[in-house]
C-alpha cells in the first residue's frame, strides 16, 4: 500500500468516524499520523478479560465502547494451535442458556453474531463430544467487546481467544481513549517496529 493511498484510506475512514461520534471522534482525528511511528496494543496478561484467575467478575466491555471509531479497532482473535476445538464452545454458545433438542446450548454468546463454528473432518453422530470444530472470529463483525475472550478460560475453556488492536484501523491517537479508560491499565504505545 503506498503512502498516499494508506493516507487516503486513514483519512477518508476519519472522516466517516468523526461524522458518527463528534467531538470525541474528531480528536481522534486529527491524531492520525501519516507515516506511524508508534502503535498501541493491549498486554493481555493484564486485560482482565484474558486474565488468569479472573474468574467470576464482570466483562469489561471499554475496547468496543471507548474507541473514537464507530466499530472500535480491537478485535477479538482466535488463535488455534492453543484452542481444544471443543464441541461446547463456551465462547460459541452461552452454556447458561437452554439446552435444545440437539443436546446443545440454545443461544450464542456472541452479541453481535461474529463467530463462525465449522466441523473439522468426518463428524460422528453417535459420538458428539468427540467431533471437533474450528472457531473463527469475522472481523467484519467483531467490535471487540471482550465477551468470548471473558469465557474462553480455564476451567470451561483453553484461554485461546484474544483481543487485539488492528493497527491497519487504528488512528493511532496520541491519547487512545480506550488506553485512559482502561480499568487494568493494559494498553501500551510502543515503536512500531517492536509490536
Ligand atoms: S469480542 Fe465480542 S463481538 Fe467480538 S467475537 Fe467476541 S463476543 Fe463477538
Ligand atoms: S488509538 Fe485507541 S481510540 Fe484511537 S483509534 Fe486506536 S484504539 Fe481507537
Ligand atoms: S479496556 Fe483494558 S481491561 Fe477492558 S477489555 Fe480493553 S484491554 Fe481489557
């Protein structure tokens, strides 16, 4: 992507955020750098949605709601070498919801609808529990609202599911608003070269 274009693009999607969230999202802005030299990202050992031992407490749901950009530029991300492929996803499904006539959880997680569950290989119908599926996070759709990553622990489940700033999306903004919201103070700016 060349320089002019990248400017281009970061403009004119400033331009479609500033329009949506006002003043907030017109300080975002005009942070925009050109040519970045820093990026923000979140340390998830801090983020209390990824956290070990943070069981039991309340979803903090900032990196989609303090974002200057109208669908924030964190998402969640599903890495799958760490994920067990379960056949109850307690990401995937709300496991305190009904349980349907097919023996799984009724309702999804997910608010807004953003992860797709699909069969790997052969499935065997007499053995459910032993039929293994690949998660995946649609990008389109996910705003970062930390609901799987909260779920996605030991003891239910592996802790494979992330958030992550998309530096592609990200403004960049001196002052990140959802770094000052942060309640665990996870964001970090560091030299690009380094994250
Ligand atoms: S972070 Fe929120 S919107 Fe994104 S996939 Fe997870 S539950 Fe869905
Ligand atoms: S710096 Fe923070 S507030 Fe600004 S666009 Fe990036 S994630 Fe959103
Ligand atoms: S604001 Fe901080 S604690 Fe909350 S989800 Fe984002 S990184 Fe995690």
């Amino acid at each position: 992507m060349s320089d002019e274009r990248s400017r281009r693009e970061v403009l004119g999607t400033a331009a479609r955020g500033a329009a949506l969230v006002g003043l907030a999202g017109l300080t975002g802005v005009l942070a925009v750098k050109a040519n970045k030299t820093y990026a923000w990202s979140i340390d998830i050992t801090k983020c209390v949605n990824s956290k070990l031992g943070a069981l039991g407490v309340d979803v903090c749901e900032a990196c989609a709601t303090d974002c200057v950009l109208t669908l924030s530029a964190v998402r969640a991300v599903n890495e799958f070498s760490e994920c067990g492929r379960c056949y109850i996803c307690p990401a995937y499904y709300d496991i305190t919801s009904a349980v349907g006539p097919d023996g799984l959880p009724s309702e999804k997680l997910c608010p807004r609808d953003a992860i797709e569950r699909e069969a790997i290989g052969w499935i065997d119908p007499d053995d459910p529990a032993n039929n293994f599926y690949e998660y995946t996070i649609d990008e389109k759709l996910c705003n970062g609202c930390g609901r799987c990553v909260m779920e996605c622990k030991e003891p239910a489940g592996l802790g494979s599911i992330r958030l992550e700033v998309r530096h592609n999306v990200c403004l960049d903004c001196n002052r990140c608003s959802i770094a000052t919201a942060c309640p665990e103070e996870a964001y970090e700016r560091d030299a690009l070269s380094t994250v």
